[in-house]
C-alpha cells in the first residue's frame, strides 16, 4: 500500500484532508526553517550559544523586567535550563539581574543595552527578508494572512489535548 493510500484510508482522502495534509507539508518546511534561523540567530549572539538561549533572550525582551519561572512557564522549558541559558546571557553581557526591591529572593531579568542592540539586528534582518517575500502581495492578501495566522496560533494546535497527545 502506498503512502497515499495509507493516507486517504486513515483519514478517507477527503478534499479537506488532502488541504490539511498539505498545510501539514508547507509546517513541516517552516519549522526546518525557522529552526535553522534560530540557530543563526543565537551563534549571532555567540558561536557556542544554544538557541534555546535565543528564546529565552527574545521573551525577556518582550517581558522585561521578568523572572526564571515567568520564562520557564512561557517558553515551556525546564526551570533549571532557563537558570543556564541567564546565566550565559548575562556573562555575554546580553541580560542584566537584580534583586526585586519588594523581595530580595526575587531576581529581576531585563535585557541589556547590548543585547537589545544585538537582538536588534537580527529582527531587522529578519523583518527585510519578510518584506522580500511579501513582495507581490497585496495589502489585503498581508492583513488575511496576519489575521488568519493569528487565529490559528492564538488556537494553539499543538497543546495537549485530553487524550494526553499532542494534535497535529
């Protein structure tokens, strides 16, 4: 039996299906991209950095000023690996921590004036090569898009489900 007819038995080969198999296809091509522009993005920062580094750097951007569980919660990693990826950042210079004033055990992670600079370049970087591949569209073809992917994230696709499984 081929692939395609393991696929159209499995989900009865439906238009639909066939559409979300191949939106399924064209994910599957994203995340190899966009794990590879992570990856460059972190040695950016630093040829040995993790890009777990990276995420964890672009969250204290966007929350700043915030904490190690805030980010473990956020970016769904360990609380002890986000405790390593600050500490790497702020020896690059890339974060700085201070003690909360309401509470001494709390420390309170912002990003440094470097490291937004750094960060910086990158996103700009990133934001030219979007605008390149937009180019053609119309206006109304970018705010679908915006509008439709936003919808679909903001559904979150990949939580886990009841069944203990992740969709998708």
């Amino acid at each position: 039996m081929s692939a395609d007819e393991v696929a159209a038995a499995v989900d009865g080969g439906t238009e639909q299906s066939d559409i979300v198999d191949s939106i399924e296809q064209s994910f599957s091509r994203l995340f190899v991209l966009v794990k590879g522009n992570l990856r460059d993005a972190a040695a950016s920062l630093g040829p040995d950095l993790q890009p777990a580094a990276w995420g964890v750097l672009r969250h204290v951007m966007r929350n700043a000023p915030t904490q190690a569980g805030a980010i473990a919660t956020a970016t769904g990693m360990d609380k002890s690996a986000v405790s390593r990826q600050l500490k790497e950042l702020r020896e690059r210079g890339l974060v700085t921590m201070v003690q909360g004033a309401d509470d001494a055990r709390a420390v309170l992670v912002s990003p440094s004036d470097e490291g937004l600079r750094r960060v910086g370049e990158v996103v700009a970087g990133w934001n030219a090569q979007l605008r390149e591949s937009f180019e053609g569209w119309s206006e109304e073809e970018l705010a679908t898009f915006e509008r439709l992917l936003a919808r679909f994230t903001a559904a979150d696709p990949w939580r886990p489900r009841a069944t203990g499984h992740r969709s998708g």
